[in-house]
C-alpha cells in the first residue's frame, strides 16, 4: 500500500528531471552556451571540446560579460537579463530566454565560469558541481566569458550510459555549430576537436563565405544572393541555388527564423516545390534561408530545444516563399555554363579522353574487321599493355597487338581518315578482365554479362612496386568461366513488372536485328513480334552489373589522373575522413588527405569519368551524413551510389556489330528488363498491334 502514496519530490530529484529537459547530450551543452554567446553581443566564439565532448567542452566568447553581483544568479533556475515582462515574452528576439542553461549544466556536470565586463577592472571566476559551489575568485581576465563544462553526467550513471561513442557525439556538435555559423556569418566562430581546429570562420557578414569555408566547396557561380521583403512583416535573405547546384540529399538546406536554427519540414516542401520543374526527381536543390519575421508573427516557444516554431499564419508565410523563389527560377537563365578545361580543349574530339579523363597519351590499335558476332569465337588473343608511371601519377599507355590474334580495337586516327565516327563502346567494353577462379567459384556463365573471358590483373593498390615500366598481359580466352558472385548482389535493384511472359522468355540473341530508329532504339523481331531495345538504358545496365561484379571480386582497374583533383571535406565529417579514404580505396579510389578538410582524388574505376567520380564521392560524404548507419547498411548505399554513378553515355553512333555485342552482354546481365534507374529497357509490340493500327484488322 505504501506505493500508493503521493508525495513531493525531492528539490535534488526535480533538479534533475528539469535538467534531463534541457541537457540531453554534449551537444546540448554546447547549444545552451553559444546561443548565450550570441545573446551576450559577441563576435568572436571560440567552442573547444574532447572525447565527444563529455569530458571536456570550453565556450569562449568576447561578449558583455557578467557583472560581478549577477554571477551566481545566473546558475539559479529560471534567471535571465533577456526578459522581464509578458511584452517581452511575446517579442522574443534572443536565442534563449527561459534562464535554464547554467543551472541545467550545474546539476548534471562540474562547471567553471570565468566572465568579465569591460567596466571591470578583474573578472569573476565560480566553479560549481551539482549544484554546489566550490569556488569563487577575482581573476584577470579578459572582457567576455569563458564558461568549462566537465565530467557530463559523471554522477548520473544511468544517463551517461545512453551517451554514443565519442565520434558520433562529436558529429552532432559539428552538425550544430555549422548551423550556427550558416545563421550567424557576421560572427567569427572557431571550433576546436581534440585540439585539432576544424573550422574556423571569419565574421565578414556573408553567408556565401561561411558556405565555402564550411563545405568546401566553391559554389560561388552557383549562388543566388536573396534579400527580398515578402510583406509588411515578413521578408526573407540568404542564398539558393541555380538549377545546377543539386545533390543527392537535403544535406545542403538550412532554414532560420530572425537567425534561430529552426527545421520545418513544411517550409523545405514549399521551396522544393518551386524547384520542381527546375530539377530532376530525386534530387534536392540548395538553399541557406533566414526568414525574418516581426516576433509577434511566430511562437518559439514550442519545445524546451527551440527548433520548433508556429506561425501566426501559416499558409500565407508558406505560399509567400514559395512564390518569391518562384519568380526567381523563372527569371533566370536554366542553361547551365560549360567550361572548357585545356584537357578538354585538346580531346574535344576524341570521346575517349572524356570517358576516361584524359589518363591514357596513347591508345595504338587497328581495327579488328573480323569480330564475330559471338564470344565464344574469339580465339586466344592478348595485349600487351606497357605502363610508365612517373612521380605526378601520369600514365601512359600503349595497346600493341601480338601475333596471330584477333584486334578488337579500334584506330580512332585511321577512322578519321575513313571518315567514320569514333565510339567508345568497342574500346570500353569489348575486353573485360576478370580473375581466374577455382572450380568451386565458378559462376554460372548463362548468367554473365562478362561470359567467354577471362584474364590476369593488375591491382596498383595491392602492388607498390616502383619500377618505370610493368607490364600486364590481359588474355581473353575461350569459353572459360568467370568469377562467381554473392547471390545477395542484385538484392536492391529496380524490380519491374513483367507481366509480358513473351518479354520474360525470350532470348534476345535469338532474335533477328532489323535496325535502329532515331539513333537510340534498337529494332529486334522474331516471328509475329517485333522488340525495342533502348541502348542508352541496355548499355547502363550492362555497366552497372559490370561493376558490381569487378566490385565484389577485388578487379577494379584504377585509371590515374593527369592532374590530381582537389574535393572538400564536410567539416562534420572530418573526424571520419580516414575511415572514408579507406572505404573509397575499396571502390577503386586512390586518394590522400591534403590539410584538414581536402582530399586529393589521384586515380578512379576505369567505370568512371571525372564528373561522376567527383558526384560519387559527394554521395559518399552524404551517406555518411545519415545518421545510425551500420557499416553493412553504409557499405551496401556505398555500392549502390558507385555502380549508378559509373555509368556513360553511349554514342549514337554506334556500328552495328557493336549493337550485337550489346544485345548479347543484356541477354547475360541478371536483370535485363531495366535500367539501374527503373527504365525499361525492353518492350514489345506485336504484329496483331500493329496491323490493328493501321485497321488492317477491325
């Protein structure tokens, strides 16, 4: 009967209750002594924290300071200099304002505050720890304060348990303080992880400066300045991008109310709508927007975290910022530029160097006029290949074939003489190279897109040798097996209906090729059907599974780059920047840190050109954005992203025994019927179709 009783808690017990509303995690720390930073006037902020942050957090800052008679007033609850009235409850214009902060802290953590005012000639120094003063000092100090957190929850087991590990707490702080230098760029804001700086701004009032520096990246030529008024009360400034600047995530959309961080899935809703018929489905455009708003309009006063807010008018405020960026867009020119690099300019007229980044000097083959039809009428062929590696990573290679053996390359410069167009598919993917196996990993060659080959390869990641010339012999014999695959590796791709039984069964290479139609479609019949295969969409599917099977059998080729490229680090993934170095190298990448926050890209998957390499390991970084991945889930979208991204175009111009090979590579792939994308890849239309049409039939 006893736990029928109600009574009062104890002061201690509700301290603690109240402090749990308040501080969650370092992070919550950090949050609650910044936003007193900036409510104190500074314009400089200095946050340094170790081991995530639960041993250790320091916020310095330049503001007004505290007087001395106030300091321990502000450790007790629900004491603050930023309110006094109900007038000044309704037009909050502070980040924080419910006097919480310090004595939150106080009760779940050892803190030290050392503050100044510039009317001072010393400053205060207090150091509490469960809400109990240890000590209080006149120091020197400079104006401002200084405030250190440490030991969070040392005397609260249970809450310290349900910390994460001290990367993902250091995620999460990093995450905050981007958002707060993105909502405050005329303030100088530094942050310090473990004694290692990891960014560090400069106040000059631009929010165009603080997305470079924190992103690095330059998304300058991109950037629309916006500072428009929208009505009497509220009006909106900050930059969005063009029509060029998307990403694969929502990574890059930050909104702020009169400069709070706020998240408002409906106001990203509204502003991706105005993107809608601005960019492709699936991807998310840019924008760092700070609504301004007359206090009384908006209630912040939703959540103890302030990252809620309501409108006094919601529609008219959604629909107001949806039309302003609206009118925008279409008052823009949506035709991207091109610039035109002096790689560029010398291989403008050889597709090869744009598909595979200029790396090869020399490619020296004759045209083979004898390829069959079938793979398995290749003879015995192979090509030496003489590599020459120089210091800059420069390669240069020569194809040379050998006696009595097939030539299944193509001379681009005998074909400009001929006056024929060059095509990359021939050079691409007529040989592919892939690992003799053992019996027991053989894989069934009915289902392979690579079935007739098989050869040596070399790894550069794996071989560090360092002499001027290697060579690798790549033969392509006949009939043999190649590497078997996980069962599991099609696990994720695109599922279509196939209802057309006559689709699902046929084999393409069975069928009679007729022609092709608007350089795209490939015209196939056999009896009373006729068959349309989309080559763009056949060769991407093709590729992809290529790649996954080079992938997962360790056979990716890595192609160097003339000029190493240079590609920014998120500064909140910093700390994981060598994890991510690693796990790229398993995907053919071959890069190194350069400074804190830039990676240099030296060599890619032959799969890849340079601007698929760059918006792959983007998408990478944003993988690694998401939140409670696990290292099976990361490595899985991984994989996904790197197949999608190694895709190229296919030339229209392809000849017809190329056309050929393609057909037969799709009938081999696991899944035909579609593009990585969900394109179909094949359709059919039947004779009764056609003559039905034409009211040969009524």
């Amino acid at each position: 009967m006893q736990d029928n009783i109600i009574k009062k808690l104890d002061d201690n017990i509700i301290k603690l209750i109240s402090a749990g509303e308040v501080i969650e995690s370092p992070c919550s720390v950090v949050k609650e002594l910044v936003e007193n930073s900036i409510d104190s006037g500074a314009t400089s902020i200095v946050v340094e924290i170790k081991n995530g942050g639960k041993d250790y957090i320091r916020v310095t800052d330049n503001g007004i300071g505290i007087d001395e008679q106030y300091v321990l007033e502000a450790f007790k609850k629900h004491t603050t200099s930023k309110i006094t009235t109900f007038d000044d409850f309704i037009n909050i214009t502070t980040n924080g304002f419910r006097g919480e902060a310090l004595a939150s802290i106080s009760a779940v953590a050892k803190i030290s505050m050392t503050t100044k005012t510039s009317y001072s000639n010393y400053g205060m120094n207090v150091v509490i720890s469960s809400d109990k003063l240890l000590e209080k000092t006149k120091v020197g100090a400079k104006d401002g304060t200084t405030v250190i957190v440490e030991d969070l929850f040392n005397d609260i087991p249970a809450r310290k348990k349900f910390l994460k590990t001290d990367r993902a707490e250091s995620s999460k702080i990093s995450d905050f303080l981007i958002r707060y230098a993105l909502a405050n760029p005329s303030i100088k804001l530094k942050y310090i992880n473990n004694s290692k700086q990891v960014f560090q701004t400069y106040g000059t009032g631009k929010i165009e400066d603080v997305i470079n520096i924190i992103f690095a990246e330059d998304y300058y030529s991109g950037m629309i300045s916006l500072e428009e008024p929208l009505s009497e009360y509220i009006s909106v400034k900050g930059v969005i991008g063009n029509n060029s600047l998307m990403f694969s995530s929502r990574k890059m959309q930050y909104i702020f109310i009169n400069g709070r961080i706020i998240k408002d899935k409906t106001i990203t809703s509204h502003i991706e709508n105005a993107y809608r018929k601005y960019i492709p489905s699936g991807n998310f455009p840019m924008f760092f927007i700070n609504i301004i708003i007359k206090p009384d309009m908006v209630d912040v006063n939703i959540h103890p975290n302030k990252l809620e807010v309501k409108f006094a008018d919601e529609k008219t405020v959604y629909n107001l910022i949806e039309n302003k960026i609206s009118s925008i867009l279409d008052n823009l020119s949506m035709i991207p530029d091109i610039k035109i690099s002096k790689d560029d300019e010398i291989s403008k007229n050889s597709e090869i160097f744009s598909n595979i980044i200029s790396g090869y000097e020399n490619l020296k083959n004759k045209k083979n006029n004898s390829l069959q039809k079938d793979d398995k009428e290749f003879t015995q062929q192979s090509i030496e290949i003489i590599k020459r590696q120089e210091r800059d990573d420069t390669f240069v290679y020569e194809l040379k074939p050998q006696d009595k053996t097939k030539d299944i390359f193509i001379n681009h410069e005998q074909e400009k003489k001929e006056g024929l167009k060059y095509n990359t598919y021939e050079h691409n993917h007529s040989i592919t190279m892939v690992a003799e196996t053992n019996n027991e990993n053989n894989y069934e060659k009915k289902n392979s897109c690579l079935e007739g080959f098989q050869g040596t390869y070399y790894n550069k990641a794996s071989d560090k040798k360092k002499n001027e010339d290697e060579i690798l012999n790549v033969n392509i014999l006949d009939e043999k097996p190649v590497l078997s695959m996980p069962k599991d590796i099609f696990k994720n791709d695109v599922k279509i209906d196939l209802s057309d039984n006559k689709i699902r069964c046929v084999d393409l290479t069975l069928l009679k090729y007729s022609g092709r139609v608007f350089y795209t479609y490939i015209i196939l019949f056999d009896g009373e059907d006729m068959y349309m295969i989309d080559q763009h969409a056949a060769h991407e599917r093709v590729l992809y599974e290529r790649y996954l099977k080079d992938f997962y059998s360790n056979l990716i080729t890595v192609q160097q780059l003339i000029l190493p490229q240079q590609i920014g680090i998120p500064v909140n993934l910093v700390d994981e920047s060598v994890h991510i170095i690693e796990e790229l190298e398993k995907f053919g990448f071959e890069c190194d840190l350069f400074g804190d926050n830039i990676m240099l890209l030296r060599g890619i998957p032959i799969h890849f050109d340079e601007n698929g390499a760059r918006k792959f390991v983007n998408a990478v970084f944003d993988v690694y954005l998401e939140e409670n991945l696990s290292n099976d889930i990361i490595k899985d979208k991984i994989a996904t992203k790197a197949c999608k991204a190694a895709i190229k175009g296919n030339d229209s111009t392809i000849k017809d025994i190329e056309v050929e090979k393609l057909i037969y590579d799709l009938e081999h792939c696991e899944n035909k019927y579609a593009c990585p994308h969900g394109r179909p890849t094949i359709t059919r239309l039947s004779k009764y179709e056609i003559e039905k049409f034409f009211k040969r039939i009524l």
